[in-house]
C-alpha cells in the first residue's frame, strides 16, 4: 500500500525526480483494503495517520471532494 501511495506521489507537481514523497496522512471512506490488519500495520510502522469517514453514516463524498479540493489549491499556490 506505501508503495502504491509513492507511486501516486510520483505524479504530484511536487515530486523533484529525486527523492520520494512521503505520505503522513490520507483519508478514505473505510475500504476493507485500507482497513485489514496488514494496512493497518504498514501505516502505524509508517507514521501515517489515516482518517475515515464516519460508517453507516450519510454519504461522506461531500467531505472527501472537499479535502482533495483543498489540497489541490494548496499545491498550486
């Protein structure tokens, strides 16, 4: 999973073609990929905090484009 997240980080404006992105946090809506006990392992060994939306709740896309929509006017400036 750490692995695929750096891939991804690759594609960011902000990767320097040099050294790796790391990933301190993310957010998702409770995939079981994300939330098995291997994940789950690999992101405490990593220091990475991982938040998740709220289950059996309303849809919480709303709060995820918000998120990326964030980031993304963060990085451009």
């Amino acid at each position: 999973m750490r692995a695929h997240l750096t891939m991804q980080a690759r594609d960011s404006i902000e990767f320097n073609g040099t050294d790796d992105i790391k990933v301190k946090a993310f957010a998702s809506d409770r995939d079981s990929n994300l939330t098995s006990d291997e994940a789950v392992a690999d992101m405490l060994a990593a220091s990475i905090h991982h938040r998740m939306t709220s289950s059996d709740g309303k849809n919480q896309t709303p709060f995820l484009d918000g998120l990326i929509r964030r980031v993304q006017d963060t990085t451009r400036c």
